[in-house]
C-alpha cells in the first residue's frame, strides 16, 4: 500500500462486515496487479471494498467482477496516455525542443568562473559572485575539465 495508508493495514478486518470506501478506483492502487493483490488482501481479512465514483461494491460477484474490469481499463487507459506523452516528447525532440531549465551561465560567464577558481577563489565566493548553488559551481568545473582534457587528447591528423 501507499507509504501514507499504512494506518489502513492494521485498522481493516478488525470489525465484521468492515468496509474500505475510496473515492475512485484509480487512488487506491499503481497498477492492475497492485489492486488485485490489495483486494485480495482485504478479501482475505473478510473487508469489503466500495468505490463511490463508480458505485461498486465487492459485496456480491457482480461487484467484483465489475471492480477488476475497470481496474484493468484504468490500467489500460494509464499505460496509454503514457504512450502517447513519449511520443509527444520524441515529436518534440525532433522538432528540436529543448527539454528541462536552460542555462544558468553562458559560455564566458563558465570560462570566467573556472579562470577564477584556477586563481584560487573559494567555491563559496563563485557562488556567491554567481548566484549559483555548490552543485553548479562544481557541475560546471567538472564539465569545463572534462571538454579541456577531451580537448587535448585529440590528435590532429596530417
């Protein structure tokens, strides 16, 4: 079960004819396998399960069957509306979209920074200077020395 419904374990299947009550079928579990394996666990401990949104209970076995048939389609309908937003994103990739934050610094602000921390300027006055975060000043010296020392290696053909 989710991290913040553990309390729900302990509590169900305490009393007879307990019944679990959620709102929506998709809130109660991740995946089709992840509901069935909590309806069984409550199944087990003798707990009825009641959807409001779709008006199931797992009283009867009209219930339950209707319960893991729109499970399944909740599943289905997850599994493609994540289909569909990788295929957005590789359309947009094509197109050339550039995905996530741009750049805090441009390049000659980057060559400044790693010429004045080669001078000896504490991290903590570049992040100062700068207005970046620890993790930036060092992302960006690290990248910088990663390009200069490709740059060297390479041999120049005659």
């Amino acid at each position: 079960m989710h991290p913040d419904r553990h309390h729900l374990h302990g509590k169900c299947g305490r009393a007879e004819d307990d019944t679990l009550v959620v709102t929506r079928l998709d809130r109660l579990a991740r995946s089709t396998l992840h509901l069935c394996q909590i309806a069984e666990e409550l199944r087990r401990k003798g707990v009825h399960l009641q959807v409001l949104d779709q008006q199931i209970s797992t009283n009867d076995a009209t219930g339950r069957l209707l319960f893991h048939m729109l499970g399944a389609i909740a599943q289905f309908e997850t599994e493609l509306r994540a289909e569909r937003q990788m295929d957005g994103i590789h359309l947009a990739k094509a197109r050339g979209v550039m995905f996530g934050r741009s750049k805090q610094l441009t390049p000659a602000q980057v060559a400044e920074l790693q010429e004045r921390r080669q001078q000896g300027v504490l991290i903590r006055t570049l992040m100062h200077d700068y207005q970046i975060s620890k993790a930036t000043v060092y992302r960006y010296l690290h990248t910088e020395r990663a390009l200069t020392k490709g740059a060297t290696s390479v041999e120049v053909p005659r």
